[in-house]
C-alpha cells in the first residue's frame, strides 16, 4: 500500500515543486499552495460522480462528446472555477506568474488523486505511463490556464483572457482525451501531441520568468500585451 500510494503522488508533487521553484522573483505562500492542491484532489469526487451519472444514463455516448465535454470541459471548468474562486482575488496573487503556480496546484491536485484512484484499481505496473500521460498532461494544462489567468489579473480587459484561458484548455484536454481514445493508433498522436504541451508550456513559464512583473500590480498604465 505505501508503494503504491508513494508511486501515485510523487509525480504530482515533483513537478509541482518544479514550478514552485521556477519562480525567481516572489514564492508564493505554502499554505496557499497547499490549500490549492488539496481543493485539486477533493474536486475528483464530484467529477466522479457527475461522470458515472451520465454513463450510467448512457447521455453523451459519442466518443467526441465524451472527450471534450465530459472529460475536457467539465474537469477543466471545476479547476478553473476553484482558482477564481480561490487564488484570483487573494492578495497573495502580485505576478502574472502566480497564476501558474496556483493553477497548477489545483490540477496537479486533481492529478494525484485520480492517479491514486488508478494505481490502486490497475497495480502499480501502470504508474510509469500515469507519470508520464495523464499526470504531466494536467500539469501542463495547469501551466497553460495558469499563464493566461494570470495575464487576466493585470489586464484591463480581463474577461477576454479569463474565457480564453478555460476555453483552450478545455480543447486542449478535449484533443487529448479524443486522441487516447482512438486505439492502437493513439501512441502516435500523443507523444507529439505531448511534446509540443511541453514546448508550449515551458516557453510561457520562460517568458513570465524573464524580468519580475509585480510592478504591473501598481502601473497604472498596464498593458494588454501578453
């Protein structure tokens, strides 16, 4: 038991150490961090049961629909709800890069706890490929919604960023969860789908990192220009 729940919860919380620490210019509190992770794991139960709800009515029964609006835009708009809720309003939130890190503790989050949910009904045997698939995938999402939240919070034209930041990771998870679904084939998708995920998403941490913006909280001439 300790094997597996140490396989099921080291990948999330290692990556979410990662950008933690990526982080140059003003860490954010733990307990907020913290706080956030732990809405991300209890937020898999209503998912749970909102998703077992439609199956067992047998509503949504195109792979496609399932994809995009049962897996993609149903998870993704719980996460993105409980950091609005949560994180944007809090003071703690001074940098555009804050957005990362709180998004991210949420997905992650969620990650961990449906990787312990499928690591303990399949065997520990699948943990490599839940590490790899599944568990980056919602960290990478959260590094993606978490850049333009943040770009929200300092525009003067938040909801556009808002909207856009729930709405491409819906598509994003939506194209992912399509593309594990297609058989045999989906190993050539994925991978090159994943791998541009990391490009992306590293480049965006890249670019909040390059000079500190907690100046942007105070300009009052602040710029749409993320």
């Amino acid at each position: 038991m300790v094997g597996v729940i140490s396989a099921a919860i080291a990948p999330g919380l290692a990556l979410l150490s990662y950008i933690y620490l990526r982080d140059k210019y003003e860490s954010e509190p733990i307990g907020m961090v913290v706080k956030l992770f732990i809405i991300g794991c209890l937020l898999v139960l209503p998912v749970m049961v909102i998703q077992y709800a439609l199956q067992a009515e047998h509503l949504f029964q195109y792979k496609w629909v399932q994809s995009f609006l049962v897996a993609g835009l149903l998870e993704e708009f719980l996460k993105w709800f409980m950091i609005i809720y949560t994180a944007y309003h809090h003071a703690a939130f001074s940098e555009r890069y804050d957005g990362i890190v709180y998004a991210t503790a949420v997905s992650l989050g969620f990650a961990t706890a449906e990787n312990l949910f499928y690591i303990y009904a399949y065997g520990i045997h699948v943990a490599f490929w839940r590490a790899l698939l599944p568990v980056s995938g919602h960290g990478l999402f959260g590094i993606i919604m978490g850049y333009y939240i943040g770009c929200a919070k300092f525009s003067k034209t938040p909801k556009r960023w808002l909207l856009l930041s729930l709405l491409l990771v819906s598509s994003l998870h939506g194209i992912y969860d399509y593309m594990v679904s297609a058989g045999l084939s989906w190993v050539y998708l994925i991978l090159p789908f994943m791998l541009i995920l990391w490009i992306f998403a590293l480049y965006k941490m890249k670019r909040l990192n390059e000079k500190p913006d907690a100046w942007l909280a105070r300009d009052p001439q602040i710029t749409d220009r993320f």
